[in-house]
C-alpha cells in the first residue's frame, strides 16, 4: 500500500522533471525529491492536504510593517512593534506581515545577506517568535535575488564554497532585447571573478543579484530556508518579484511556466508540512498576467490586487468610477482554496504596470501630474522599446488623498476613510499598510538622505511622539487611526465579508460605487456604496435588492433604515454598508 509520502514524493518528481526538463545534466529527480523531502523534515505519518479549502476568514487582515517602522531608543525595533501590536493592535488585525528582518545591504531588506539570521539591529528570532504566538505571522521569501555582499556571491566571485554556481550570467552579446525589466538600470553587471570576467543578471539593481534556479543545489537552499522559517512561526510566504525567477536568454524571462512549476512545487512543499500555512505571490505586473498565478487553484493560494491601488486612487481623484467599475466586472471570483490579497499602500509605490491596458493614457498622465502636485515622486522603468515609462507613484498615501485632479480640499480625512472602506468589503484578505493605519505623510527628510523615492513613504516613527499623536484627539493621526480600527472591527464581525463570499457590482451611475456581498451561507447582504465625489450624492434604495421582509442596518453610523424606499443623502465620501443582520 503507498502512504502519504511515498504519493507526495512521486508528486514532487513529477513537478522537478517539468522544472528542469531542459536543463542538461540534470535528471535524477527522484534524488533531487528525496533531498528536498529530507529539508522539509516530513513526519512519516502525514496530514493530508485537502483541495479548495479556505485557510482564511473575514476576521483576516494583515497589517504591512517594517521591523523597525517604530522605533525607541530602549530597545530593540522588534520589541517595540510587539508593544505596539500589544497597547494599540489588540485583537482588531490578527495577521502581521514584517517586510524582511534579516540583515542587509540595500533596499531597506530587499537585498539579503543573510537568509537565517535576523538583523541584529531589529532584535533576534525570539522577538519573531513571540510575535508569531499571537498574529498570523507573514514573511518575505526574497527568492530571485541576494545581495552582492552575500557570502554565497562571494564564493561566486572566488570560484569556490557554497553559492560559487548560484548566480544567472550571460554575455553582452546576447540578444536580451525581450527581457522585461522594471528599472532603467543596465541588466548586467560586470565582475570580476577567480574564473575571469563574468556578467551577473541583475533584474532591479546591481546590489540585488540574481539566483539561476537551473542549478537544484540553490532549489534546495530555498527549500530549507523555507523549512527553518517555518520552525521560526511564520505562516504566509511572500515570494517577492517572483514572477523574474527563472531566466531564458532570449526570452521576456517573466512568467515562463517553469516558474509557475516552482510556485507550485514550494506550495505543494509548504501545505504539506503546515496545514494553515499560504503562499502568496508577489508579482507587479499586468492584471491578466498577475491572474495566472493561481493557476488552477494549486499554485498561489493568494496574489497580490495590484490593479485595485492605482484604479482606487484614479476613482477618488477624479470622481468618477467608470475605470474601477469596469475592471471589478471583469476580475473573476476566486475559486475556494484562493483568494486576493488586496491593499492600496505599500512598502513600495502605487504600481503603474497593473493599470496598463485598465487605464488610458490620459487617465494615467492625469493620476501622475496630481500625485506630483501633492509631493509624490515617479520611479521610471525601460519598456520593451526601450523607452522610459512609469513604473510607480511614490507618495504616502495619506498625502495622495488630500485632494483631487482640482487640488487640495478639505476632504482629504473623509476621502482617505472612503478608500479603505472599499478596499475592506472587497473580496479577499485586506492588507492595511502601517503608514496607512497612522496616517503617516510623506518624509521628505527621509527621501532627501537617502536619495531614493520609496523612502518617502518608510517613515521611523520614534514611539514617544507616536503615543503622543495617538492620544491627542485633535491630531489627524488619532482621528484616522481611530476611525480605521472602527472599521477593521465592523468588518471582521461580519460574514459577508468573507474573502470568498459572493461578490457582485452594483450600477448606480459614476459618481456612486457600489458591490454587493452575500455570505457563504446566504444569510446575510451587505450593499456597499460609497460616494467617490466631493459632493453629496442621492442614493434611491429603491434601486438595490433590499428585501422588503427583512429589517436593514446600515453597519458603519449603526442607524436602522426605516425605509427601504426612501431616498438618502450620501455626503462627500461616505460609505455605508447596508446589512440585512446588524448584529452576527
């Protein structure tokens, strides 16, 4: 009879041969399997895995931060966020994605030394673990690129130790013009090495080398940082710029099927070594393109929304709904055992390549010259012509709402509510941005030491003037903070709201943007409408499905609605969330 991990391993030699099926000298998959299995440390009495199964619930949401996001000159930048999650989180958000802790070069962490150590300057594993005991725990798995100043590209350079074959090159001479690159720096770099001149293929900079999955031995040290991550509590994977990890030369060397292989592989790896644990896919790049990364409900099991940041702020800045409307009639509902991950503010910036093909050109220039206009920068890339192209706004996203495509106004509070309240009703896991969630504006000290545009929006927050800013009622950062924890808590409570419940849009015109949701179990609705305009807006019940034998709650003013009929004033950037259950 053929258990559990004889059928797992036969599984894994199937996606191995497909891996690396034309790459010569390797075709042993059946040793390559046994050495993987081996890293992820299988018990011979295995859980099975079970499809289409949500690992998730409308009481999810991930809160995006930085080790050191808030600091304190007592301790250590880990301790300090633990007590922040402790004194101001509580049990409203129950996931916490920390961008990557472990020692580093560049990129504020996106250029790895080290993959098993955390950054001495942030705090140690213990800090890690004692924040995993109480939140789902989200770690970055910076798998197409190291620093430069790795050991392992070290030992590339001297010709010898571990890491001296993990490291892509080509020639100058090659014809790369098809690569997809998103940035303007030169792809290769040059080296020079105990075996001569060689050129390193750098997808983002030339401190971020990249890794050639084609040797299995850097395929097996991935697979043992992931076994060690998990052993240290971390439950969602975040395989960062993943969609650049397997090169052809020749090729766009994006999305070739041998990464969608390896997607699958780890998540297969993964599931079966942590029941709850996810995988979710990293990839900035064009809507249709960002899809297939579910493959067939077995390879992510969530993907980053990143058309829903550009559209939403297109929405809300010009005061018309007719591009988001578009695009959320089009998105397809995720099949159980997958879900979005949505969010409209990050680490990095408002990604433009999601939007190409959602919104004109006239659209995008006018989204850029007014995120110029309220301080934000533009990161730039090289298109396949060869011409520079935006790439990404970077802003806060507290000064990015501040006005509309006319200017500044004063519904910049009421609008940056409006924006998280239709991203927390959508479909899927809502991921809230600590700069968010604090209304952090833009640090121009921080852009003008540094000299790169992300930094604008990876503020340090000293903890004391933080807690100050916290407890004064006047100060825009209680205000905002207070109302998003409001809504976090309504959301949570309500099953509708489950990242797979039925989702459907509403037509109400283009000054009005509306969703339907419908629990699992169909026992509850929720109408979400929110008024996109800096005027107010009538609202006709009469125009939703509410079922006149029920009673309806309108869950954000907690006010009953009396009747189903009436007409209602929505004011500048209000949402409501109709519910037929005001209390679940």
């Amino acid at each position: 009879m053929v258990n559990a991990l004889d059928t797992l391993t036969q599984k894994v030699c199937q996606q191995l041969a497909f891996i690396y099926r034309d790459v010569e000298g390797v075709d042993d998959y059946q040793a390559l399997a046994d050495q993987l299995m081996a890293e992820m440390r299988f018990p011979a009495e295995m859980h099975a895995v079970e499809p289409y199964q949500n690992l998730w619930s409308e009481q999810d949401v991930v809160m995006i931060t930085y080790g050191d996001s808030i600091i304190d000159t007592d301790e250590k930048p880990l301790k300090t966020l633990q007590d922040f999650i402790t004194d101001y989180i509580g049990n409203t958000i129950n996931g916490v994605h920390i961008l990557p802790f472990f020692p580093f070069s560049s990129d504020d962490g996106f250029s790895v030394i080290d993959y098993s150590s955390v950054n001495e300057a942030l705090g140690d594993w213990q800090d890690i673990l004692a924040i995993a005991a109480n939140k789902r725990l989200m770690s970055d798995l910076v798998i197409n690129h190291c620093s430069s100043r790795s050991l392992w590209f070290e030992n590339f350079i001297n010709g010898k130790g571990v890491g001296h074959d993990f490291f892509f090159t080509a020639s100058p001479d090659d014809d790369l013009s098809a690569v997809v690159r998103p940035r303007t720096s030169p792809l290769l770099k040059e080296v020079e090495t105990a075996n001569g001149k060689q050129f390193s293929w750098c997808t983002f900079s030339h401190d971020q080398v990249d890794f050639d999955f084609r040797n299995p031995a850097v395929l097996r040290v991935f697979v043992s940082i992931i076994r060690q991550y998990l052993d240290m509590g971390v439950e969602i994977f975040r395989l960062d710029a993943v969609a650049f990890l397997w090169k052809i030369v020749g090729s766009k060397s994006i999305n070739l099927p041998q990464t969608h292989e390896v997607v699958r592989l780890l998540r297969t790896l993964i599931e079966h070594a942590k029941p709850n644990a996810i995988v979710i896919t990293e990839t900035n790049i064009p809507n249709t393109q960002n899809l297939t990364y579910f493959g067939n409900a077995n390879e992510a099991h969530a993907i980053y929304n990143f058309s829903l940041p550009p559209l939403l702020l297109n929405t809300l800045i010009t005061g018309d709904c007719l591009y988001l409307k578009r695009w959320l009639m089009s998105m397809p509902p995720a099949q159980n055992g997958t879900t979005y991950f949505n969010f409209i503010a990050s680490h990095d910036g408002i990604g433009l390549r999601p939007a190409e093909g959602l919104l004109t050109d006239q659209e995008l220039n006018v989204l850029i010259n007014t995120m110029k206009q309220f301080g934000g920068r533009i990161s730039w890339r090289t298109s396949d012509e060869g011409q520079q192209k935006a790439y990404e706004i970077n802003i806060a996203l507290y000064d990015a709402l501040q006005g509309t495509s006319a200017g500044p106004d004063k519904w910049g509070n009421a609008r940056f509510i409006c924006a998280h309240a239709i991203m927390l009703a959508l479909e899927g896991i809502p991921g809230i941005y600590i700069h968010s969630l604090l209304a952090t504006r833009n640090d121009e000290e921080r852009l003008a030491h540094t000299h790169h545009n992300r930094s604008i929006n990876r503020h340090r927050w000293q903890y004391e003037q933080l807690k100050q800013r916290l407890s004064d009622k006047q100060s825009h950062h209680q205000q905002i903070f207070s109302a998003m924890t409001e809504l976090i808590h309504v959301r949570t409570q309500q099953p509708a709201f489950h990242p797979n419940a039925v989702q459907f849009t509403l037509h109400l015109g283009l000054q009005l943007f509306g969703f339907w949701r419908q629990s699992v179990d169909r026992k509850q609705s929720i109408f979400c409408i929110s008024n996109i305009t800096s005027e107010p807006q009538p609202l006709m019940l009469s125009e939703l499905n509410l079922v006149i034998t029920e009673s309806w709650f309108d869950l954000i003013a907690k006010q009953e609605i009396r009747d189903t009929l009436e007409r209602i004033i929505l004011q500048p950037y209000q949402t409501v969330w109709l519910s037929n259950q005001a209390n679940v």
